[in-house]
C-alpha cells in the first residue's frame, strides 16, 4: 500500500513498499494523464529523463497498458540530454528507445531527440528551435503565465547530490530565465556535455513528477521536500516548483527513509 502525504508547496508524496508496486502506480499515473491529456487537446507530450527513470517506466509496455495507451497520440521529448552519439551507451536517447520506445507503438516521427552531430550549444538551441515550432502548432501547449513551453508531463530522475535533468548544484545554469533550453560543458558526472531544460520551462509544465529509489538519495529527498530552514543547502531539485502544474513525488520507502515524519502524516 502506498503511503500519501507532502506539504502543498513541495508537492504530493507517493511512498510505496516495494519497486514493483512503484512501477504500477507511476504506470497508472502515466496513463491516466495521457488519456486526459489526449481528450483535451488530442496529443500528449512528454518529457524524459535518463537514470533508472526508464526502468522504472517498464510496466507501460506491459498489459493493459501497452493496448489501452494511446501511443499514436504521444510527442516524446527529453529533459536532458548527454550529447553523445544516439547509439552510445550514455545516451538517454538510446536508453529510453531500448527500454520502452522500440516496444510500443510511437510514431517515429513524434519522438524528438536532440542532434547528435553538433556542439552541446548548437544542440541546445536546435533543440529549443524544434519545441518553439511545435509550440506554434500547440503540439506542445503554451504557459498562461509566461511564453514556455507548457509540457502536459515533465519525467524528473533525482541525483544524491539533488540535481535534476543537466542541473547541478551551484551551477550558472540554474539562474537562466531567457532561454528554455540550454547547455553545459562541465558536467560534474561524465559525460561532460549535455543538454537540458531550463527551470522556467520545468517549472511551466502541467504536471513534473520526480522519480526516486534507493537509500543513496536519501538526504536529497529531506533536502527537496522538508522544511530544512535556510542554513541547508539549496539544492536543484528543491527548484522545482511548478507555477500552475501539480508536482509529485514517486519514492520507495529507502528513498524516503530520511523525510521527517509531518510530512508522511498528512
């Protein structure tokens, strides 16, 4: 059984007992916002991380719902992105397309993954050219407060050091309002460049749910979600603040071994 709980500013928690029960409830979760997404607007766009997130995904290309999910209707994106090779092993790309887009039925030509040939900052505003187009089309919807791109999901992975997509702690990148997609050169885990959405376009998506297991994140989860006061570091996930979106939280009971209680207990 899942536990539910959360402060309304840090979102909603979902604490579950074991990984698989975890995976049937982000699954769930998944494809009911693709459906109504689907019946509001007739398209479904959603944004992938790389990590264990795909992994985790997994029960999406499994009964029921490899049949009932209108996979015809989703535009695949990507938060981060390492620019690498499509075929690398550190690809997100790569990852995501051997883990559940080759099993289900997308269109091939609705999954935009970043150009691969060109430097990390050509690749960020190519891509960025690419969602501002889609925008135009309201394939991708619009903010009703500011001009970002308005994902209807927006997939985040979380790190032990708290970042979140290619945003790392104390990193220059973190204060970039102009742009919706950007880059950097110096990542502190290999590979060094990558791709990412901004948090302005993070913070604009409908909804952002943030995926966690595993004891090792522990003290970035408590960082994210509790009241920690201002003396404690001011991690990137913590950011993540949807303006008119709902933020959720997928945590196995290692990742949120470390949340105080009053935030299990409401």
């Amino acid at each position: 059984m899942a536990l539910s709980g959360g402060d309304e500013n840090r979102g909603e928690l979902r604490i579950h007992e074991s990984l698989d029960e975890l995976r049937t409830d982000l699954a769930d979760y998944i494809a009911e916002l693709s459906e109504a997404s689907v019946k509001e607007r007739g398209v479904f766009s959603i944004a992938l991380s790389g990590g264990s997130l795909i992994g985790l995904m997994g029960k999406l290309c499994e009964t029921p719902y490899n049949k009932t999910v209108d996979w015809a209707k989703w535009y695949i994106f990507w938060a981060d992105e390492r620019v690498v090779a499509k075929n690398h092993a550190d690809s997100n790309y790569k990852l995501a397309k051997d883990g559940l887009l080759s099993k289900v039925p997308i269109v091939p030509s609705h999954v935009h993954s970043i150009n691969d040939s060109v430097s990390a900052e050509e690749a960020a505003d190519d891509y960025e050219f690419v969602i501002r187009q889609l925008v135009k089309t309201r394939i991708v919807s619009v903010s009703e407060i500011s001009d970002c791109p308005k994902f209807d999901l927006i997939l985040l992975g979380l790190g032990p050091d708290g970042h979140v997509a290619s945003l790392f702690p104390n990193h220059s990148v973190l204060n970039e309002r102009e742009e919706w997609v950007t880059f950097i050169t110096d990542s502190p885990k290999p590979p060094p460049e990558r791709i990412t959405f901004t948090l302005p376009v993070i913070n604009s998506a409908s909804n952002v749910a943030v995926v966690v297991t595993g004891d090792s994140k522990a003290e970035a989860v408590h960082l994210a979600i509790d009241d920690v006061g201002p003396d404690c570091p001011l991690i990137p996930a913590r950011m993540v603040q949807p303006a008119m979106g709902k933020l959720v939280w997928f945590l196995d009971k290692p990742a949120a071994s470390k949340l105080e209680d009053s935030n299990l207990n409401k």
